[in-house]
C-alpha cells in the first residue's frame, strides 16, 4: 500500500496521525502546506499517495482548493478534509468538490484512523478494479452457462452469412448480440444499421426500409435511400420483427427469397446484398397461429435461433455487471464510481429484474447520481427495489388467530433468494416502516418476528407449549404471555 499523506500546518496534529496510523501498520507522509503536496505530486518519480488528508484552512492557500487542484491531477485519490471551523458551508464545499469525507475537529482519533483506514481500502478496490478495466473492455458480459452458450453460438457463426433471429425478454441485450454477430462475420468491414419496427408508424415503414423515389408520394422532394441500401455489404438489424405489418411482412419475404427489392415508387430492382438479423420479445409461433405473422417469413428467418436469457435466471452475471454499469455511468458523469455493499449487492441478486439488464443498467445509473455515499447499502436502492423484495417476507394475515391444538405450518418467508436473505428483506421492510409508521417501527416488527418464532416452534411441537418454549429458549411464562399478547390462543 501506498503511504497516507497529511497535509496541516499544525505540527501537533501531523504527530498525532503519523503516530496513530503508525500503529495500525500504515506508512505516512507529512507536509505543512498545499503547495509542497502540489510539488510532490508533480514529482515524476514519486508514486503518490493512496488517500490525502488535508486541512482546510492553511497560509497560502486552503484545502478545498488543494482539492480542486488534485481532483483535476488524480480523480480517483481519495482526499479527507479536516477543519476546526465545522461550518455547512465548508462541508457542502468538501463534498461538492469531491471529498470522500469531511472530518472536524477535535476528532475521535481511532475513528479518524478508521476513517482513514475505510479511504485506502476503498481505493485500493479502485485500484484493482481499473486494472481490470484496463485488461477487459467487453462488448458483452456474462458467466452464466445461458450466456456461454450465447458466446458460443456467436462464435461457431462467425464465419457464416446466414439470418439469425434473436428472441428474449424486453432490455435482454438483443442488440448487443446482433452487434457481436456482424462484428465477427465476415462482414464487418461494412455497415451496421438497425431499425424498430416497432418505433416506427406503418405508413412510413415501408420508405424507412426500402427508400423511396422522388415524387413517390406527397412530401417526397428527393431520392431516399433505405435501410436495406444503406446497409448494403454489411448487416441489417430488424429489431422488434413480430410487430411488422402483414403487407410488409409480404415485401421483406421477397427480398429474403430472391435478393431483390424496389424503393417505394420505383420500377428498377435494387440487388440486396445485405445479412438479415432479426429479434423480438414476442412468441412467433403463437404469432403465427394467430395469423398476425406469416409463416414462411418466420421459416425464412428462423433459420438459426438465439434464445437470450432473462436476467433472473443468470443472477450470477449481476454482480459483474453491475460494475461495469456503475463505473460506466461514473465516467459519464465525470464522478468517482459507486461500489455496492455485499449486502446490496446480495440484494439485487434476489431481485427478479423485469426490465433485464437494462433495468440493471437504468438502476446503477440512478445509483451514481442518487445514491449519498460512496458505498451502496441495502437502504440506498431505489424504492421499486426495497418495495418488491420486503413483498414476500411481509407475514401471513396477522389478524388469523392459531390455537395451540392445530397450529398453522410456518409459510417460506425467505423470499426469492432462499433462507439467507431474510435479513435483507427485515431491512427493506423496516425502511419502509419507518417512512410510513415512524414511532411504531420496533413495536411492529418486534410482534411479527416474535409471531413468526411462537408460530414456528408451535407448529414443530405439535402446539405443545412447554417444548415450544425449551426449544426457543424462554421460559413457558415467557411464552404463555406472549401468546396472550399476540393473540395466538384463539
């Protein structure tokens, strides 16, 4: 690890850290003012520190422009500013500026120190995952035997012309593999272009796809070229194909048939040299019985099919991917990257995601701007999140009285994670208590939980009390009670 600079004009307070991180095994650099840390950093040979902790008010020049100055040299150095004027204006300063805390004096000094020791592990976590970064730019992510699968298929087609149709939930990443597929087919020296089928209104389609001649039809002052020409050599994504019009359906047959095209309003075929790549979100088949989808079009593309998997069922992938989502959008904003706790990261694994991996990605965007600290707990998620996963640990009907003689069998609580995640979801029931019940928080939960323990070890005993409480390890006047208060012996 790389040594903690101190930067103060108080000798007194340099001694004190020097000597308190001295002990926690941590080597230290101290200077006493701005301008000779500005020197050292610009010292080619030196490696620099692994956190800065500054003062705020020096001669010369302060801390919070020491800040400015260093976040513009090492954005991702995390800097600790100290001060004995603990003024709002000075803390909302640090932070804006890009402080990774605000530390007034007089400071605790083993919390200083732990503060200190967070700041360096946090940036050495930086550390490792920029080298990551730097040795994997992934088009696509995925561990998941689904995904390897999908790695797979785009492999062994890397060298084939052949249409390919996509299908998978809405925000699966269709596109993306559509990308990887013309990026490593021999037609990747040409062009990409996609088109929704769906984004588009009907009546315009057709031009969209073919172009269309000048004079074709009111509005049409010029020669357009379509999809299917400026795609020429290259590859042609149809993305959302089952919402295609029937009449449409008819012409892109045609070209998939014979090779050939006319542009709305002309008479000369246009020759399509052009790889079709088809997706949607809809059953074709079902499409297909229904009569909104021609059969011999859904032959023509399905010759080759990639199933995508929903995001619920490669869980394995949220963690990689939410990474890279939150160190992609940090670069967007120009902001240090979010990092998830292990237990908002265990979290998220055990929700279902309906959006996919756009709705992962939505998320970790939302997280970089609203999440307040550099580490995302459990109760930073966004609300949508917390709401679906305390919904299956909320108890059994409170009100239903159990007698003793013919207990109620305990129902799975665990939520979709399995038994492990019960205290997340405690946490996210208890967030939302204390937003809608303040002040009955502890009694609320304290009785569900309590309930749910009398439950169980009632229904484990056949109703017999004294065994219920031994095996709880109360006392059966303890549990008597409790059963008279919860209302559990009518």
């Amino acid at each position: 690890m790389k040594p903690i600079w101190i930067v103060d004009d108080d000798p007194s307070i340099r001694f004190v850290l020097e000597k308190a991180l001295a002990r926690e095994g941590l080597t230290t650099r101290s200077f006493d003012s701005p301008r000779a840390v500005l020197d050292a950093l610009a010292d080619a040979s030196d490696d620099g520190p692994q956190v800065l902790v500054s003062d705020i008010r020096m001669p010369g020049s302060t801390g919070l422009q020491l800040l400015e100055q260093v976040r513009r040299q090492r954005p991702r150095l995390p800097v600790i500013i100290m001060t004995a004027y603990s003024d709002l204006d000075s803390a909302v300063a640090a932070f804006q500026g890009g402080a990774f805390e605000y530390l007034p004096k007089p400071f605790d000094l083993p919390k200083a120190v732990e503060l200190i020791r967070r700041a360096a592990d946090e940036s050495l976590r930086d550390e490792e995952a920029s080298a990551e970064a730097l040795q994997v730019a992934p088009e696509m992510l995925g561990q998941a035997p689904a995904m390897q699968d999908v790695f797979r298929a785009i492999g062994r087609l890397s060298q084939s012309h052949v249409t390919v149709l996509i299908t998978g939930e809405s925000g699966t990443g269709k596109e993306l593999v559509a990308r990887a597929l013309h990026k490593h087919s021999p037609r990747a020296g040409g062009p990409f272009v996609a088109i929704n089928t769906a984004a588009i209104p009907r009546d315009l389609l057709e031009s969209e796809l073919f172009g269309h001649e000048r004079g074709a039809f009111t509005g049409a002052q010029a020669l357009r070229r379509g999809r299917f020409e400026q795609a020429e050599g290259g590859t042609l994504f149809l993305d959302e194909i089952g919402d295609m019009p029937l009449e449409l359906q008819t012409r892109l047959l045609r070209v998939l048939s014979d090779g050939h095209y006319y542009r709305v309003g002309g008479h000369a075929p246009i020759k399509a040299n052009v790889r079709v790549i088809a997706a949607t979100h809809q059953n074709l088949e079902q499409r297909v019985r229904e009569g909104a989808f021609r059969e011999d079009l859904y032959h023509r593309l399905n010759v080759i099919r990639l199933r995508l998997p929903p995001l619920r069922q490669r869980r394995e992938d949220i963690p990689l991917l939410a990474r890279f989502f939150l160190q992609q959008s940090a670069r967007q904003l120009a902001v240090e990257p979010k990092r998830l706790s292990p237990e908002a990261l265990a979290a998220l694994q055990r929700y279902d995601f309906p959006g996919n991996v756009r709705q992962l990605e939505n998320l970790c965007h939302w997280l970089t701007v609203m999440a307040p600290a550099q580490v995302v707990g459990v109760e930073d998620l966004p609300p949508e999140v917390l709401q679906a996963l305390a919904a299956p640990a909320a108890p059994a009907d409170l009100g239903t009285a159990v007698t003793p003689a013919t207990p109620r069998a305990p129902a799975d609580r665990a939520g979709p994670g399995g038994p492990a995640g019960w205290e997340d979801a405690l946490r996210a029931e208890a967030l939302q208590l204390l937003h809608a019940q303040p002040g009955q928080v502890w009694d609320a939960l304290t009785q569900r939980f309590e309930r749910c323990l009398i439950e169980a070890a009632l229904h484990h005993t056949h109703g017999r009390r004294i065994d219920a409480a031994q095996r709880l390890g109360i006392g059966r006047n303890t549990i008597t009670r409790k059963i008279d208060e919860l209302g559990l012996d009518g």
